[in-house]
C-alpha cells in the first residue's frame, strides 16, 4: 500500500526541482554603471559589486551569471593587466561606451579557450597592447565594435592557448590609429566578416594568418603602412579557402597581397590606389584570383605574380 505522505512529498520535491531548473534556465541580465568614481554591478536587480574598479564591476557580473548580457552603460578606464574575462555564453553590450587601455593594460578583454560569447558596441580608446585578445576561442561574434588608439594590436584571433580558433563572426569593424594591424588571425578554421576598416595602421588593414574556410563582404583601408611591406588585405603562412568581395585600399603600402603558400583565395573586386609599392602581388601563392577592379597611380606598378601556380589578376590598370 502507498504512503500517501511520502508520495505528496515526492511529487513537492519534483516539483521544486523543476522550478529550480526554469529559473537556472533563464537567461540573466547585468548593468554594469558609474556613479562618480563608484562602479556598480547589478545582476537581475541584485549587487553584486559596489567600488572603485571598472574591470570587477564587469568581472563580477560575468562571474554570478550563466547566460545573458551585461550592459556596460559608463565608460571606463581599464584597471587590471589583463581584462574582463567572460563566462561562456554571455553577451557584454557596451553600448557605444569607451574602454580606455592604459600603457600597463596586456587586454582590455581577454578570451582563452572560451566559447559562445558575443562583444557588442564597444570603443577601446589609449593604449593597450591589445582590446579584445581571443586565444583558441570558439564561435565568438563582435557586432559594431571599433577602436581610437595610439599603438597597439586590438583585435587579434590566435592558437597560443593550444588548439586554433572556430568560427570567428565580425560585424562592422573599425579600427583608427597606429595599430600593428587592424584585425589579425591566425590559425583560425572559420573566419566571417561584413566589413574590416582600418585607418592609419603601422601594418595591414586587415591579416589573414594559417586561416582557412573564410568569408567576408568589404575590406577597407587607409594610409596602412604607407612605405612598407604590408598591404590593405593581406593572406600569409598558408591561408586557405575564402572569399572576399571587395578591397579598397587607398595609400596604403600595398593594396592586396598574397605570400608564403597561400591558395584558393577570390578577391571579387577592388580599388587599389596611391599605393607607396605594387598595387597587387601574387607571390608564391596558388589558385588566388583577383576578378576585377582598378588599380591606379601606385608607385610600385599595377600587379604582379611571382612564383606559384593557377593564379590570375583581372583588373584595369591605370
């Protein structure tokens, strides 16, 4: 015979269980804000930190969370050698806000062998070494993101964590100042971007490294490494397989430029102009097309290709 007793206590604990488990579920919200020089970190209505640090506001956000998004609604200074680093599956919206980098600042952001996690509108001004260094990092997205600085590598997707990097999805990126290059991969499997513009940088506009199954619309650059070797879109180290629609390099050191092994590249169209060298260079590079554009008025000439096999320029050289 059952014990109606313990059977209603069971059906209560089920019960409580499953509630628990709908709460857990659900997906959270954060607003990180400043009042004077005091930072607060809220998590669905509850503090979870109060003091003087721009980085623990977010940290600790990050770290009373499962999923959601973390609203960073001041801007702030970075305070720690190396920056926030999100849980898996959380979304940090800053909302047009700066995140200032300092000369001691390694990240503004940091992302070691993280998953599922989304950076939205944020501005990284100063001087970090880098903003958001992702390191054997798997489907990341950055949506309207850009940074204004003095030096610096601010977007950099790499394998030295162990293991390279997947699916990397970049929305509109913009990248000001004397940076080492706009945006710089390396040993990523699936790289996909609507538009890289870069102004100004010591290096490329944007850098493919050891990349392969890549995609993106637009490529922009201005006054990237004027009088020197690297180029507006440059693939290197073995780039593989991708596509790309548009370059429009202007003033840069060179305006397209595929080296070291690299293959199976498509450059649909382009605008290359005022270059301080060649226009386009296919070295030692393989099956890489440039399908159509203009090339005009670059002191190192139009195109060229050198070493390698099955490759082809298209353009109107002027």
């Amino acid at each position: 015979m059952k014990n109606p007793t313990l059977s209603n206590s069971l059906r209560l604990w089920s019960s409580a269980v499953l509630c628990l488990s709908l709460v857990s579920s659900e997906a959270a919200t954060a607003y990180v804000t400043r009042s004077g020089s005091t930072w607060t970190g809220r998590v669905d209505g509850r503090t979870v930190y109060t003091g003087t640090s721009y980085n623990a506001a977010i940290q600790a956000c990050s770290d009373n969370m499962t999923s959601g998004t973390i609203y960073i609604r001041n801007s702030g200074t970075c305070d720690a050698t190396y920056g926030v680093s999100p849980r898996d599956g959380l979304t940090l919206d800053y909302g047009g806000t700066q995140s200032q980098g300092q000369s001691g600042t390694i990240s503004v952001i940091q992302l070691d062998r993280k998953n599922n996690i989304t950076i939205r509108n944020q501005r990284i001004t100063g001087s970090p070494r880098y903003g958001i260094w992702s390191r054997s990092s798997n489907n990341l997205t950055l949506s309207g993101c850009s940074c204004d600085v003095s030096g610096g590598l601010i977007y950099r997707f790499d394998d030295s964590k162990g293991g390279g990097s997947r699916n990397i999805n970049i929305n509109s990126l913009t990248a000001n100042g004397p940076t080492a290059h706009g945006c710089e991969t390396y040993t990523v499997d699936g790289f996909y971007w609507s538009t890289v513009t870069a102004n100004n940088s010591a290096g490329c506009g944007l850098l493919l490294n050891n990349t392969v199954n890549w995609s993106g619309s637009s490529v922009y650059a201005y006054n990237c490494n004027y009088g020197g070797g690297y180029a507006g879109f440059r693939v290197a180290n073995s780039n593989q397989r991708g596509t790309v629609n548009y370059v429009d390099a202007n003033r840069c050191g060179r305006g397209i430029f595929s080296l070291t092994q690299s293959r199976d590249a498509t450059v649909n169209n382009c605008y290359i102009r005022n270059c301080s060298g060649i226009g386009i260079w296919l070295q030692d590079s393989y099956n890489t097309h440039v399908r159509a554009g203009t090339v005009q008025g670059n002191a190192g000439g139009c195109y060229s290709i050198t070493g390698g096999s099955g490759n082809s320029v298209t353009v109107n050289c002027q």
